[in-house]
C-alpha cells in the first residue's frame, strides 16, 4: 500500500513462482539444505519471495533488519556483522538500495558464497526445476529483542511457526478466510512476519502491507489503508497506537471509517491503559469501538504469541497497589492504585509463574514466567549452555518476565533483569518507570524527568525538565533545502569575487589607472577584458571596474 488508491496487488500463486525460481537459484548458486540464508531486506514482495523461496531449498531463512537511520550506520554495521557470525549464515541476500550498505559487515562476517540481490538469485534459477529436499530440524531462525543484552539466535521448527500461527487464527471471530489485514509492521519482527504474514497465509485471507518508514513518517497512513481495504484485523505495538492519535490531524478523521476493525492487537511492548484509552476516545467518531482492542503477550523464544485477551469484550484495565506490587510482590486490588492492562489467557500453552527458587507461586504473586507448549524454540542456535539455562529438562521456558495471575488471566510487570533501587530495595518492577512518550526510531536524546508524590495515595505525577515533540518530515526537508539553497548562494557569490578580483589583479599589472586614463589608445586595448564596459572618470584618477 503506497497511498489512498495507490496498492500493488500480487496474489499468493504469483509470489509462489517466483519463490520457486529463488529456491532453484540458491540450489545453483550452492546453499545446502540446512545452510543458513541472511536476508536483509526491507518490507516488500522481494521478503516473501527470498523468504519461502529459501524453505523450499530446504535453507534457513535469517531475517535482519535493515539500516534505519544513517547517523548509527557505524553501529548497524557493528550489530549486522554479530548476526551473522552468530547465525553462521553462508550467504547474504538484499536488495540493490541496500546493496552499499553491507560491504564491511560482509567482510567482517566472510559468509562463504557472499553477497547478491533477490533478482540476481530468481534469475540464477529461472525455467530450471527445484530439487526438494528432506524436511530440516530448522525451518527458520529470527533474533531475540536483546532488550536485556545481545540478540540471541532463536532456533525455530517448522511446528513451532505453524502451530503458533493456527492458535492465532483460530482465536479470530468467525471464518478465517473472511478476515483482512493489514501490517506496517516490519518483516524481520517475529510479530510481522509470523503474527501477519504467516498468520494470513495459514488463514488463506488478503494482507495488505505498508513500510515500515511510510508509517513513521505519517502515522496516518496506517489508519487509511484500514479504512480503505475495509480490514478487519491489524497488530501494532504500544506506541503506535500513542503515536497515531497524537499525528492525525482532526480534518482525516472525516475521510475515515474504522467501523470494520474487528480486532486491535496490542504487543511487543508494555500496554500502557492511558494510551489506548485516548486512541479509543480520538477515533470513536470513525467508528472505532473500544470491544476491538485486545493487549497481547509474547516473546521470541515463544515463536510469538503466548497470550491474548478476550476477542468479544472491552480490554480490562485493573487498579492495584503500587507499593504492594513493586515491593512485596503481591498484587492488591485498590482502586486508587495504578492500572495495569490484562493480557487474557494462555493461548494453546500451559503458563506458571514461579520464584526465583523455582517454587510454584500461587495467584496473585509476583515471579518469573514459565510457559511448555508447542511454540516453545528448539533453542538457542549452536548455544547449548544458553538453551540450558532457558529450558528445563520439562520443557519449560524461562521467559524472563515478570508478572502474576490474577482472576485466571495475566499480568505484566517488567523483566527479570530489570533493576530499581526503592527506599533501598530492589525492584524489577516496569511500572516505576512507565514513559510519558515512546519514539519509534532509535538514536534519541533522552527526556530527564523524575516522579514525585501527590497528596492523593497510590498516585504518582510526572515532573520534566521540558517537552519532547516529534519533528515533522516537511519541517526537515524545508530545512535541508534552504541550508542547501543558501550554501550554493553564498559559493555563487564567493567565485563571482574571486572572478572579479582577478581581473582587477591583471589590469593593475598591465598599467596604472593615471596611464589608461590619459592614454585613450591604451585604453581602448584594454577594452577587450572589460567585462562590463563601465568607465568611471575622475579629476584625480580613474577607476576602471
């Protein structure tokens, strides 16, 4: 989707052809069955095409992000060359805009059959027939967030996607195949890729796409293409949501109609109530309904989806005790407390939350998750000390997370590794530290701001040194434009005063003002490098310019 009325359309058969013809290529170029494929590409049919053309090679499909921004170009580098030493990929594909931009990882990484481009490997084996291979053990590998440390390589089985991506379907309303989506969500994301793409393979129903970069850059779209394809279904994370009823300016809301998004999914980050309580309130008059958010759960090494909440009823928000959640870990119900968003129930998976001992914990305690299912990853990739420490010998994943039951249905607080110091005690609680604005692109200044205690009990305000807004995209070109327009000016101005210095230079060197002036024969010599021909006389000299 590239604009109201704009839409490439492709069909799943045509984009199947063409994932043939790659697959054939990679057997021709020499990637093995179980070898490791790197794509770095952004959101588009070349994604869908290398990715399932590298299962049908019987390959390992390794989605990496693309370069976001130039000014940490250096750090992307740095972190695309790790991914790829940490992957053991054999060989990188992209596409020809990003082709410039992997050269040092590349040579830091030494993939053995290099680098080239999705139409270069589709025409390596276009009109030959694929050879197909045994099932692998791997049928793709996708990083951890790294929010608490590096990107792990999670080991994903052709199971584990598939049952992941049936129980989110199945928990849509009514028939599958009559759902629309549509994801601005970025394919190398297990979110996008398994929870969109995939998920709407498995359904057999139309996805509309959008780049990720469209959206940021006017949030708005999101909601248009929605409006447009008439969807019924579309996934985001917290800030999108926040971010999108900031940006949409009044005079969209007229041309909008929400009244068929059945189902908001809401995940990848903390839920945060206050930000999908002002999406509800700015886009009700487009007939958005409240019933149509759903706060999720889910994590990596899960494949995706751990959690959903109930699909026919409002979100539920819950108020409890701050101070019995962040230091005792117990969760109290009070009404004057902070709300924190439910994440309904376990979805095709058992759920515990456990102490740090390991011990059972009973509802209402806060402790570690612990889910067994059949999304659980086959492991960390060529890690097994790692796989150890986060799968037991029951089969039970270590999440990381903290949170607890409550009513049946769960909770979120933070991560485990999380440490902040209250009254000199520890908590691991995200609650203590929820942001006032969530950006998303990296490479931002952070806001300095600290909490202090109103008279009420249980709440806390937010004091900060100033205001953090978005800058607008037309405010930055306009920008960029004058800077240029004025720098060509100025060197414009500069070689015209180079120019007419040196012609000043050579006609003083030939002769004194006084002679050409009382020589009317000398001057007219002079004429021909007189550029323009003004003669200034006076009583005393003459100037010539």
């Amino acid at each position: 989707w590239q604009g109201p009325g704009r839409i490439e359309h492709w069909t799943y058969k045509e984009l199947a052809v063409r994932a043939i013809s790659f697959g054939t290529g990679l057997q021709n170029i020499g990637v093995h069955a179980g070898d490791r494929v790197a794509l770095v590409l952004s959101t588009g049919p070349e994604f869908y095409v290398a990715w399932f053309g590298s299962i049908l090679a019987g390959a390992v499909p390794t989605a990496l992000y693309p370069p976001a921004r130039l000014g940490r170009i250096d750090e992307w580098r740095t972190r695309t060359a790790a991914m790829l030493k940490n992957s053991g990929s054999v060989f990188v594909v992209t596409e020809p805009r990003l082709y410039g931009f992997l050269g040092v990882p590349v040579s830091l990484a030494a993939p053995r059959l290099g680098c080239t481009e999705v139409q270069k490997v589709e025409e390596a084996g276009a009109g030959e027939p694929l050879l197909l291979n045994a099932e692998t053990d791997i049928a793709a590998v996708q990083f951890s967030s790294g929010s608490t440390g590096d990107p792990k390589p999670v080991a994903l089985s052709h199971s584990n996607m598939l049952s992941n991506a049936r129980s989110i379907v199945s928990r849509l309303p009514g028939a599958p195949s009559q759902h629309r989506a549509v994801s601005w969500l970025p394919l190398y994301h297990d979110m996008g890729l398994i929870g969109c793409l995939l998920a709407a393979l498995v359904a057999r129903a139309p996805i509309t796409m959008i780049r990720p970069e469209h959206f940021v850059a006017n949030p708005g779209c999101w909601l248009q293409a929605i409006s447009e394809t008439k969807a019924t279904v579309s996934v985001a994370p917290n800030f999108a949501f926040g971010l999108t009823e900031r940006r949409v300016k009044d005079k969209m809301l007229e041309s909008l109609d929400l009244s068929r998004w059945q189902v908001a999914l809401c995940g990848a980050e903390p839920v945060h109530p206050d930000t999908l309580e002002r999406f509800v309130t700015r886009f009700s008059s487009c007939g958005f309904r409240r019933e149509a958010i759903t706060p999720v759960y889910g994590l990596a090494e899960a494949t995706l989806a751990v959690t959903f909440s109930a699909l026919d009823a409002a979100p539920k928000w819950t108020a409890f005790d701050r101070e019995e959640l962040e230091i005792n870990r117990r969760a109290r119900v009070d009404s004057e407390g902070i709300r924190v968003a439910s994440l309904g129930t376990p979805l095709d998976c058992e759920l515990q939350v456990r102490s740090k001992s390991g011990a059972l914990l009973p509802e209402g305690k806060v402790g570690v998750l612990h889910i067994r299912g059949p999304g659980v990853m086959t492991g960390y990739l060529n890690r097994p000390e790692d796989t150890a420490k986060a799968i037991d010998t029951e089969g039970w994943l270590n999440t990381g997370d903290m949170g607890f039951l409550y009513d049946q249905e769960l909770y979120l607080c933070g991560r485990e590794k999380d440490l902040v110091i209250i009254r000199g005690r520890p908590s691991g609680s995200r609650l203590t530290r929820r942001p006032a604005l969530t950006l998303p692109f990296g490479g931002c200044r952070p806001l300095l701001c600290y909490r202090r205690r109103s008279a009420i009990r249980g709440n806390t305000l937010l004091s900060c040194s100033g205001r953090l807004t978005a800058i607008p995209i037309r405010l930055l070109l306009l920008l960029a434009f004058t800077t240029t327009l004025v720098a060509i000016t100025t060197l414009a101005l500069l070689l015209l005063l180079f120019l007419l210095l040196l012609l000043l230079h050579r006609l003083i060197r030939t002769a004194s003002p006084t002679a050409a002036l009382l020589a009317p024969s000398t001057l007219r010599r002079r004429r021909r490098f007189l550029t323009p021909r003004f003669i200034l006389h006076t009583k005393r000299i003459g100037t010539i310019i």
